[in-house]
C-alpha cells in the first residue's frame, strides 16, 4: 500500500482571540436547510471576500498563501518522489461557484454537511523542491512552480462537534474531506537538473504529457493538503460565529 505523509501549513487567516463574533450585517443570510439560496449566497459570500473580511475575522483568500506542503510516497508508487511546495499561493478561489450544499440544517447534531463547487483555473504559484523517480525517469530540483488546474470540480463533506458559549451552539468540523477532479493539470518546474535547460525542458514536457496518470498517483496526497487548508478556514469562521447567528431566523 501507497503511503502519503503530508505536512501542510497555512499563513494566519484569522485573529486569535477567544471572544465570539457578532455575524456581519453585510453578508446575507439564508433560511437553515434551504439548499437553494445556501449555494448563491455561499458564493455571492467568498467572491465578497478575497482580501479578508473582518467580520469574519480572515485575512486574504486570493490569493490564498500556504507556507509548506510536503508529499512523501514510497518506493511502491510509480511517482516515487519527495515533494515540497514552499511559500506557495493558490490563486483563483474567488471565482469559485458553489453548486449544491446537502445538510446545513438548524440543527447540525448528527448532520452531514456536503458541498460541491467548481473553479474555471486555480494555480499553485510557489518555489518547489523535488527529488526521486517519475514513470520511469528520475528527477531532481528547486526553484519556481506553476500548477494550475483547469475545470475543477471539488466535493467537501464533514460532520461537527458542538461546544455552548452564551446559551449558543457553535461548531467544529470533524471527519472533513476534500475530493476533486479536473481536465488538466499544467506543471512547469523551472531549474531542475540543475539548470540544464534541455533536460528541463524534456521533463516537464514529459510530465505534462503524462500529467494524468501523475495527478492519479499524487491526488490522494492533495486532497488530504486541500482538505487540512479548507477545513482551517471553515473553523476560522466557525469558532467566532454562533451556528444559529448564520441563518434567518
């Protein structure tokens, strides 16, 4: 079996500080479990809030900036590689469509939450260094990355804990994950073998003709990245906005 360790850590995205949070009077609201209005303002929400929103207590989202993302395989694995994305930012999530929501309901008790959303392009933009073998051809690195993937579709799921503050309900997420697909991946790693720029050249042409079954070996590791990220940000909010407090009354 495959194994994956990955180690992922975002920048702040919000304020540290235990005090509750009145939800924003500029952000609309919907009724609990109404699985129409809940996609439309989610979105109308995170296109509302690339550069932060205080209400919210979160800093910038697009771009979204991650410290590290580490992914290890073992040598079962035809990507037999150790990665690492270093100060990277994800850009695009503001144009992130949200599709259909399932759960949400007033009561989150025992509630599994889903929500499908779709991005035209999302690029990763950082500094990468790699090591190890891909298909059948080794490779070795560092310098600047680009991965950016189009048409992605992504899928979240999780159930919540309930603590009370003030006579309130607020929630945490627990079992979250994060699935995705999508109909390209671009990959262009400047500077490997040490900046022979033939060898380069070869090889990122060779991974991005092969990128399909690359993203196949590697997609269990991103998600579990994009699932550490997301589910950061979604209890950011959680943590400082009383669960009621998000809907009409």
């Amino acid at each position: 079996m495959i194994k994956f360790i990955i180690s992922t850590t975002v920048v702040l995205l919000f304020v540290k500080s235990s005090i509750a949070a009145k939800f924003p009077d500029d952000i609309e609201k919907c009724k609990a479990a109404d699985l129409k209005c809940l996609p439309e303002i989610i979105t109308k929400v995170i296109r509302m809030v690339p550069n932060g929103h205080r209400g919210l207590h979160l800093l910038p989202i697009d771009p979204l900036h991650v410290n590290e993302i580490k992914i290890t395989q073992e040598h079962e694995s035809p990507v037999n590689i150790n990665l690492v994305l270093s100060n990277t930012d994800i850009i695009g999530l503001r144009n992130v469509e949200v599709t259909k929501v399932k759960g949400f309901e007033k009561d989150p008790t025992n509630v599994l939450f889903e929500a499908e959303a779709a991005l035209k392009q999302v690029a990763l933009l950082g500094r990468y260094k790699i090591d190890g073998r891909v298909l059948i051809l080794p490779i070795q690195g560092n310098g600047k990355s680009n991965l950016t993937l189009d048409n992605l579709t992504f899928k979240i799921k999780f159930k919540t804990t309930q603590t009370y503050k003030n006579s309130k309900v607020y929630i945490q997420t627990k079992d979250f994950l994060f699935g995705f697909d999508t109909t390209r991946l671009h990959i262009n790693f400047e500077n490997l073998f040490n900046g022979d720029k033939a060898l380069s050249d070869n090889m990122n042409l060779f991974l991005n003709e092969n990128w399909k079954d690359i993203l196949e070996e590697l997609k269990p590791a991103i998600n579990e990245a994009f699932s550490q990220i997301f589910n950061t940000i979604i209890n950011t909010i959680f943590a400082k906005i009383a669960y009621s407090d998000i809907y009409l009354d």
